[in-house]
C-alpha cells in the first residue's frame, strides 16, 4: 500500500482528480439550478406584491377620477339647450365641497374659460382660451374627438400650482359646445392614491406622463430615479396616458437573499468534490487528510452558521416527524420575540394561528409522505407579546427524495404591509356598498301609466310608504300642485330624450302622515332598456338642507348686521366722546391761562354746555346698550291697533296744533308678540317724527295702516312731510347722531332706537322716501 501511495501513476490511472471535479461541477450544477428556483419564487413574490400594491395605488386613482368624472357630468347636466347654465354658483360649491377629490370646477365654452370655483383662488384663469394655447389644447382637442372626458397634465396652472384637468366636452345638438372641467390639485392626486402610505421603507413611486407636444416622458415626483430599472413594475392609465412606477428601493433584495446560499452551495460542493478526490485515493493519504478535512467542514460549518443567523429573512430548521423547532435564525427569533432556547422547546403549531393550523397541519402530513417536496403559504404567526404577524412561508425538504422525512428548512417573510393593504381594500369595498345598500336616497321606477313599479327601502325611512302603499299609486298624487307643472315639464323633456338624465328637480313630496318634505330628484326615461322598462327617479331628502341654508342665511344677517352695529357704536364711542373730552381740555387749559373773572366765567358756562352734551351722549349710549344687551326681555301678545290709539291721544295737542290729520286702518285681529315698553316707544317715535319734519307749506297728513304679508304682520306709517333724499342718505337713516332735515332739534338718536328696539324683537324696519314728497317707515314684525 506504500507503493500504492507513492506511485504518481496508479493515482494518475484512477483519475480521482477528474472525478472529484466532475463531482464538485455535478453537485454545483444541481446546487445552482435550485438556488435559480429559489431565486425565481423569491422575484415572483416581490413581483406579486409589487403588483398588489400597484394595484391598490391604481384603484385609488381610478376611484378618484371617477368622482371627479361624476362631478363633471353633474354639472354638464345643468347646461340646459342653449348652452346656459344659470345655477352654477349653487352647484359648484356641492360638487367641489362635498368632494375631496377634486379642488376646483371650470365651465369653458367654446375652449374660454368664463366660470370657476372656488373663485378667488382661480380667477386669473378667467377668459384664457385653452383651444388657442398650443402647450395644452392637444390634450382638449383628444377630449373633442373622442366625446369624452379625458385627464391632461399634470401642468402649471394660469392661477398657479400644478394639476390634473379632466375636461368633458359637451355638445348640444350634437354640437361641440364647450367643456366642463375639473381641477384635482396634484398634491391632492398623490394623497388619495395612498402612494405615500402604500411607499413603506422598501419601495418608492414615481409619476410620469409623457407631453403631448415634446414626446417626451417627464417625471413629477422629485427625487425619484430609478424607473429604467429592470426591477421596476409600472402601470399605465389610459383615462389620462400616464404612468405610475413602483421602484423596490433595494432592487437586488433577492440576489442578495440568495448570495450567502450559493456560497453554501459553492462550499458544500468544494467539499464533496474534495471527499470524493481524497476517496478515490488509498487510504492512506485519506487518513492523513482527515484531520484536516475536518478543520475545513468546521469552517464550513461556520460559514453556514454565520449565513443562518444573519439572513434578511426568519429561517428555521424544524423536525419534520415530531414539528419542534430544531434551530432558528437572528432574524426569526427577532419577528416571533422569542430566544433560541425558547424556540427549540415548542413545535410549529405552538407559534401558529389556530384558524391557520388545518391548512399547514395538512401540507406537513404531505411533506411527512414524501407527496410533496416544498410548499408555500400565507398564514399568521403569533408573536410572544400576543400579536400576530401576516408570513409567507416557504417550505423545503431536507432529505433525499424517497426516503424517510427527517427535517426541513423553513423561510418565513413578513407580509403584514401587503396583507394589511388587501385588507384596507376589501374593507373600503365592503364600506361603500354597505353605504349604498343603507343609502337614504330613494330609487323608485315608474311605468308609463305612472305606477311605481319598484321602490327602495329608503322609501320606508323618508316617506313613511312601504313598498306595497307605493306600489299601484298615481305617482302625481304625492307631489305638491305648485311642482306638479315642473315634473310634468321634465317628464316631457325625458320622453324626448331616452336616457338623458335631468337632475335638480326640486320639489315637495307628501308622507305618510300628510307632512310635506321638500326632495331633489333626477329622472331619467329607461324606458326603452329592457331590464327597466320605466323612468328612474332618485329622490334625496333636502328638508334639512333648506332650513339649514335658512338658518344659516339668517344667522349670516344677524352676524352682518351685529358687526355693523358694532363698527358704528365704536365709532360714535371714539367720534363723540373724544369730541367732548377735546372740548373739555381745551375749555380747561383757556381757564387756567385766563385772568379776567368776567372771561372765566364765560368758560365756566361753555364748560356746562359741554358737560351736559357729554352726559346726553353717555344717556343715549346707554339707552343702546341696554337695547342690544338685554338678554331678558318680556315679551306679550299686544294689539297694535290699541297701542296706535293711545299714542294718537298721547300726541293729541301735537296733533291739534299742527293741524294734522291722522287716518288709521289697523285691523282688530292684529296682534303680535312685542315687549309694550318698546311698542309705545317705536310709535311715539314715528309719529312725533311725521309731526315734526311735516312740510311748512301743506297739511300734515298721516297714514297708519296694518295687514298682514304671507305669515308676517306689517305696519306702515306714512307721512307728507319733507321727506328724506335716500340716495343721498340712504345708508345712514338710521344711524346714531345722523340728521338730515337741518332742524337745531334734531339728534339723530329716534331712528336708531326704533331700529334696534325691532331687530331686538326679530323683525326688521324699511324707509321709502322721497325729497317734499313724504315718507313711508315699514316694520316687519316677526
């Protein structure tokens, strides 16, 4: 066996070297080729999820141009035959208000911009003609061909900001007519895409479309490269020819998931092709070798360990008969929150979601019998603080194919970001249509004879009629006779024009208990699709709508009118009292450089004047105050013809002196709540001022009359004085210290108490006059 060993030709005839090589290429090749296996699940995995998140950002935009497309047709559908639309200043602000997807709403008629919302923000763009501008009327003029609204930009805005423009041409009588068109704010667009939310720390996005007038592809998204990359996954929208890119941060992930196992792979070959090399020589030299083969397969132990523990994802050696944990890496022990020693005394299921265990308990039952050699999986992992985490597993044979199970190798991947993604997406849809099925708008569908064939439950909640009190009744008999004209004149239009909807059908509708709501409906004329066969009627209950728009009219007023009040008393404050002060200090300062008794006594009466002018002024500010302050004030049901009386006796020698005659119509049933004190005041008030300011050269005459005006009692005094020039002083009749006539008796202080004594009440005042003819004070009462 020396000579064996010694002899360079029996080793060369044996050729252990060719083998050992062959060996060492055999089992790299067969290393390599499931390491490319792998290598492809683990790209397709990244491709999937890079898909299902694009998916998610696609639907999002898609969901979002379609509001804004419904926001367009709503108001194009308010653009009646001669292309006029009169009630865009109603409906604007509910489609751009009550829409979060879109910013602002244009009408462009014949390309020329003329109505915009909101406005201050956008009116730089009024009167721009978009058909004339050669950067942006080729993606107007793809609208215009194909009869349909199309997305251009994003693009700089006349108004500033950068947007996305979806404009929908509408024609009339197959007419091109103009667009209506709406803005999304490009920041707006990013947001509801979700793309920054869906980003995470392993990908990024970017937003490109391609100029219509360059040809080139431009990008939107600062600071975002990569979109060439072979790793990219892109996704084009046809309604606007952009593109959205998904772009992994780290594009080579996966090769470098696989990087360490081709190591392994490498070395495990080396060492087989190195065994079979030394196994083919004599003995011999394989016992001199076994010391130090064994110092290589520590290191490559080592080597496999240190890839073990430091791999990107959790990996796990688990004992395929018995299920326990054999062995785990860093990045396993870190997802699940347990130790090593912790690990290996559990079995899989003890970290397993019970609801995921009959799935995965199965695929092991095969794994066990050899019927499969690996399988994946999607299930949840129950962490040592009692959370779960979403994982795919990956499952791997670790014995030869045919014999007996011993142990696999499990990779585990969280997921969690995907699958919380999937799951937002099901529970939007899930949200919508439960907000569909439970809508309070009203779906009715009415045949030709004008019976309701169908109706909605929400029927039930608004009206109060249930299918079968629906079902059979003349459809006109619910609404009201002064808006049965306006149905019957959409019903008209509808006939003429099958499947055109006419919208903004404002009208009341009787309940069930004989109550009147007021609905806004959209009918449309079906009658010709054969699933339908009759007009579809939308109802929205807008009762509280209007009173609310009532409230708020009023609410507006009051606060205007407050705000007025305010101004003028802050004025009059700050004008009359410094006025007073000033005169007091100077009077002061000529009495203290005054030596003459005689002249200081002068000052002393000036300083009286003052003095008694200023506690007037305090006198009637306060009278305001009190007006506008009093939270308290006792109102009762008073006769306002009882109250005329008593005035016209109290004014009785007034009346005598100047010869006046006074003629009263106020009806006996005219009675309205007031507070007395401030009913005796207003009359006073506007009688003493129809003496006072009567015209020198005919009788005085006053006209009292009281009737009633829809639910409100009106009071009318009219005189044949001198009147007032309103479009002189109009605005300032009834304020504080305003005169008009020139009289040395006129403060200006009647006029503006009356005024707030009503308001304070909740009715209002009104002034017609005209110069030597006379006036007219009309008092609304509430």
């Amino acid at each position: 066996m020396a000579q064996t060993i010694k002899n360079p030709n029996t080793i060369s005839k044996r050729k252990p070297f060719l083998i050992g090589l062959l060996a060492f290429l055999f089992l790299l090749l067969i290393g390599f080729f499931m390491l490319w296996q792998r290598y492809q699940i683990l790209e397709e995995s990244r491709q999937s999820e890079m898909e299902g998140i694009i998916d998610v950002v696609e639907q999002n935009i898609d969901q979002s141009l379609k509001y804004s497309y419904s926001a367009a047709l709503s108001l194009a559908l308010q653009i009646d035959n001669d292309g006029k639309i009169d009630n865009f200043d109603e409906v604007a602000p509910q489609l751009v208000d009550n829409n979060p997807n879109i910013d602002a709403i244009e009408i462009v008629p014949d390309g020329i911009i003329t109505k915009v919302y909101p406005y201050e923000e956008n009116k730089a763009a009024i009167n721009y003609n978009i058909l004339q501008d050669s950067t942006r009327n080729e993606e107007a003029f793809k609208a215009i061909e194909r009869r349909r609204m199309f997305f251009g930009g994003p693009f700089e805005l006349k108004q500033g900001g950068v947007a996305i423009v979806g404009r929908l041409p509408v024609f009339i009588k197959n007419e091109f007519w103009g667009f209506v068109a709406v803005l999304i704010d490009f920041d707006n667009l990013i947001h509801q895409s979700g793309i920054r939310e869906l980003s995470g720390e392993r990908y990024k996005f970017q937003f490109s479309k391609v100029n219509p007038v360059t040809n080139k592809e431009e990008f939107f998204l600062k600071g975002v490269s990569g979109v060439d990359g072979s790793y990219s996954e892109h996704i084009t929208l046809p309604d606007g020819d952009w593109k959205i890119y998904i772009i992994p941060l780290d594009p080579y992930q996966p090769l470098y998931a696989v990087v360490p196992v081709a190591f392994l792979i490498l070395i495990l070959s080396g060492a087989f092709g190195w065994i079979i090399y030394n196994a083919m020589k004599q003995p011999l030299i394989l016992e001199a070798r076994v010391k130090e083969q064994a110092g290589e397969l520590a290191k490559s132990e080592l080597r496999f360990r240190t890839i073990f523990n430091q791999a990107a994802i959790g990996m796990a050696r688990v004992n395929s008969k018995t299920g326990m944990i054999q062995q785990t890496n860093k990045r396993f022990q870190e997802l699940l929150g347990y130790s090593e020693e912790e690990l290996k005394t559990m079995d899989y299921k003890d970290v397993s979601h019970p609801d995921d265990l009959v799935e995965n308990t199965e695929l092991m039952r095969k794994l066990r019998n050899n019927s499969i050699r690996e399988y994946s999986l999607e299930k949840r992992l129950e962490r040592k603080n009692g959370t779960n985490v979403w994982v795919r597993l990956n499952v791997s044979a670790l014995w030869e194919e045919g014999q007996p199970a011993t142990s696999h190798i499990a990779l585990v991947e969280d997921i969690s970001a995907r699958v919380k993604a999937k799951q937002e997406l099901i529970e939007n849809e899930k949200r919508f249509r439960s907000l569909v099925e439970n809508s309070n708008e009203v779906i009715l569908i009415i045949n030709k004879e004008g019976e309701a064939v169908y109706c909605s439950p929400s029927l039930k909640r608004i009206t109060g009629y249930d299918e079968l009190l629906c079902s059979g009744n003349d459809i006109f008999s619910l609404i009201h006779a002064e808006e049965r004209n306006l149905l019957l004149e959409k019903l008209k239009c509808a006939n003429a024009n099958p499947g055109k909807a006419y919208a903004e059908i404002v009208m009341r509708v009787k309940t069930s208990n004989s109550h009147w709501i007021w609905v806004n409906a959209t009918l449309t004329n079906l009658l010709n699709e054969k699933n339908v066969e009759g007009y579809v009627v939308n109802l929205r209950d807008v009762t509280a709508k209007k009173e609310a728009e009532l409230n708020l009219v009023k609410s507006y007023e009051l606060v205007m009118e407050q705000n007025k009040r305010l101004l003028n008393f802050a004025y009059i404050v700050s004008h009359n009292l410094r006025s007073h002060s000033s005169n007091l200090e100077s009077i002061l300062d000529l009495y203290d450089t005054e030596d003459s008794e005689e002249e200081k006594q002068n000052y002393m009466r000036l300083l009286k004047n003052v003095s008694e002018n200023l506690n007037q002024s305090l006198h009637d500010l306060n009278e305001v105050v009190s007006i506008n302050t009093n939270l308290d004030i006792s109102l009762e049901p008073i006769s306002v013809s009882d109250y005329v009386d008593k005035t016209i006796e109290l004014l009785g020698l007034q009346i005598k002196s100047k010869e006046a005659k006074v003629c009263k119509k106020v009806p006996a049933e005219m009675v309205v709540s007031f507070n007395s004190a401030y009913m005796e005041s207003v009359l006073l008030n506007f009688l003493t001022n129809a003496l006072r300011y009567s015209h020198p050269e005919r009788q005085p005459y006053i006209k009292i009359r009281g009737y009633k005006e829809g639910f409100n009692w009106i009071l009318e005094v009219e005189d044949n004085g001198i009147g007032i020039d309103l479009e002189k002083h109009g605005d300032k009749v009834f304020g504080l210290y305003k005169t008009f006539s020139g009289r040395q008796d006129a403060r200006g202080v009647g006029l503006f108490i009356t005024k707030n004594q009503v308001n304070a009440m909740g009715g209002s005042v009104e002034v017609t006059s005209e110069p030597d003819v006379g006036t007219t004070f009309k008092v609304v009462f509430k």
